[in-house]
C-alpha cells in the first residue's frame, strides 16, 4: 500500500516525498511495524508517523500477556500459526487432512465469516520481508528504522475501554480491581498497597474500583510502552523528532462496558445536552478521532470546536514540515484566531529531550507537561528506561 501511494498519490494532489502515516488503535500498531518495516526504510516510502493509543506491555500483575502485548511485540510465524492457525480451520469447518487442501478450503469461505471468527489472525508476524524484528527497534540507530520525525500518544484513559467493569455484588476495592483487571486479590492488594493509583470515593463501590483499574490498564497496555518507546528514541537519536502527548479532550469512543454518555462525555444536563466536557469522564478508546480530524461532532461547547481546530492542526502542521507547529504569521494571515491564541497560551509543542519530556496535554489550550504516570509504569515494569534495559 506504502509503495502504491508512493506512486500515485500525485494523481490526488499529493507530494510522493511528504506522506505521513497516521493510524489509532491497531492503526497505530501498524504505523509502529512499519516505522521497522525494511521495503519502508530502503524505499523512503514516509517522511513521518503519528501513532495514537498504540497497544503494547501487559505482561505484568502475574500476567504472561494480554491482548495489548503482540501489538509492540511481534510473532514468529510458527507462533502465530499456534495460536489462529488449526483453530480457524476448525471454526469453519476446514478439517482436511493436508495443510494444503485446508488452505484451499478456506479460500472458499466468505471474509466476513472469517473476521467474524471467535479466534482471528490479528497479530503481527515477522514473515522475513515486511517485517523481520521481534520489535521497533528504538535503542539503536542502525539503520533498521525509517528515520523520520514521529508522534506517538494515548487518550487519557484509553484502558477504561480494556478492563471490564467490576460486579455489583463486590464487597471492596480489592475485589473489584481483581475481577476489572482479571487479576489474583493478591496482585490486586498489591496495587493498592503501592499508593499509587489512589482511590477516590464517590459513595459508588464498583465505579471508584473500576476508576482505579482503568488508570492501571492505560498504564500497562498502552502509556507505559508508549513513553519508552518515545524516551528511548530521544536517547537514541533513531527518529530526528520524537513528540508525546495525551489527549484531554474527548468524545465518547470504544465503550464495551456501556458506561455510557454521562461517563465518556461528560455529565448530561438540560445546557449540555451531549454532555459537559468541564466535568470529570472518561476519555475512552478512540475517542479523540474527532479531535484529530478536525470533524468533531457534535460539538458540546465552544472549547470543542477550538480544540478540534487545534489538534486537527497540530497533525496537519507536522504532515507538511515534519513539525506540529504552525508558523505565528500563517496562524495571523489566515485568521486562525482561536489556534493562535492557544498556541500563545499553550506554548508550542516541543520533542521529547529528557526523562521529564516534554510532553503535551491535548486540548484548548493544550499546555506543556511532563510525561504523565512515571512511577506508576516503573511500579508495572515498564519505565522509561524499559527499552534502553533491553526490555522486549
């Protein structure tokens, strides 16, 4: 695909030297595989990527892996075949006696009964041409990354999506974080006793309990691996740039737990009707795809409009210049009003270069921080030296 808008995307107006990949979820772990991918690297197929709640980590609080992990570590081919090879066969009935005639079996049957599957082939395999490492290779500027400027990021709750939300009829905190978070008591007490997820007591047992395993599942499934992915680069130099943020501002997003609206976009009220963004929610998975586009709807307040520009602008900028900030004078002439003034109040958006960040907290204004949970993802076994450690 790379390859084929590298050769077409002047018919569309495009310039072949400035394609930047952008991808959310399983998109942003397709744009990490092929920030490592070799056609990509030797071709000089992009010159940037920006990958958003990429999934990664898991392996922690007595887990062997979760279904974040294989998307930032990657399969062999024997190992994926273990896992949804025979399985799918027998799902669809493919039960021949040769690998061959199964492979021609399932060629007859429709995609949408396969993807449909209760085991599917979503992983990541390193099959020797697309892609040949067991990871992005972030600790070594060897030449087997594209060297191009990259942003990477989560919403800020993104686990809220991940972990389930506890029974009613459970008793305490440990009991909820254990079933939320399919953990023993035991790794549940133990979150508990390292202080740092507090507890916030709102009178509602199973929502206070589930608050806390949210904020553990953002960690170890999505932020953990991504701040060390962007540290390590900014120690190694394997990206010219790398930039860090978490988005703010949201609009509901992946909801399997049925939080709904009062939960993922802010309590509803006769003047809010879809909600009131000033107020505390979740900031779900794929809930800042509005933000990022600049198409935001439906717009709750004139704060979502303004974010929405901003962001949406902020991911515009860096596709043409390989940089997030638009030019002062462009913002004036233009009459971009609302993203010159946050860009004055907010700072602009400046590379990782230290343990610290800098980082960027998504919104109108989107102010500068510090990277966010950093002794929460040391406690999980993913700190920011997790990489430059040889973690894997």
């Amino acid at each position: 695909m790379s390859q084929w808008v590298r050769q077409n995307i002047a018919q569309f107006g495009g310039d072949p030297t400035k394609v930047t990949i952008i991808g959310e979820s399983a998109g942003a772990g397709s744009v990490r595989t092929l920030l490592g991918s070799p056609p990509v690297i030797s071709n000089h197929l992009i010159s940037g990527g920006i990958s958003q709640s990429n999934l990664g980590g898991g392996v922690d609080l007595g887990l062997s892996g979760d279904y974040a992990t294989t998307y930032s570590s990657y399969l062999t081919v024997s190992q994926s075949y273990a896992i949804a090879g025979q399985q799918i066969f027998e799902a669809v009935g493919c039960n021949q006696t040769s690998l061959s005639a199964q492979i021609a079996c399932l060629k007859t049957v429709p995609a949408a009964t396969i993807v449909d599957l209760p085991t599917v082939a979503r992983y990541v395999v390193q099959d020797g041409t697309f892609v040949n490492t067991e990871q992005l290779d972030v600790t070594n500027r060897n030449g087997s990354s594209a060297y191009v400027p990259v942003i990477f990021g989560t919403t800020a709750n993104d686990g809220a999506s991940f972990c389930t939300y506890p029974p009613a009829n459970i008793t305490s905190e440990v009991q909820g974080i254990a079933a939320s978070l399919s953990i023993t008591e035991s790794e549940a007490q133990s979150i508990i006793d390292s202080g740092l997820f507090p507890y916030y007591s709102t009178g509602n047992l199973t929502l206070d309990s589930f608050n806390v395993s949210q904020r553990v599942s953002t960690d170890v499934q999505f932020r953990c691996i991504d701040e060390a992915t962007i540290y390590a680069a900014s120690v190694s130099k394997v990206f010219p740039r790398a930039y860090y943020y978490t988005i703010e501002r949201t609009y509901e997003g992946y909801d399997p737990n049925n939080l709904g609206a009062n939960l993922s976009a802010g309590p509803v009220e006769p003047v809010f009707p879809n909600g009131d963004p000033e107020l505390p929610y979740f900031r779900l998975h794929g809930s800042d795809l509005g933000f990022s586009y600049g198409n935001q709807y439906p717009l709750r307040d004139d704060r979502d409009l303004k974010a929405s520009q901003l962001i949406s602008g902020y991911y515009a900028e860096f596709a043409k210049s390989g940089q997030p900030n638009p030019p002062v004078q462009y913002l004036q002439v233009r009459g971009y009003n609302n993203t010159l003034e946050a860009a004055q109040q907010g700072g602009s958006w400046e590379p990782v270069s230290s343990a610290t960040g800098p980082t960027k907290a998504l919104d109108w204004p989107s102010l500068t921080v510090d990277f966010p949970d950093v002794p929460q993802c040391a406690f999980l076994n993913y700190s920011l030296n997790y990489y430059l450690q040889g973690g894997s």
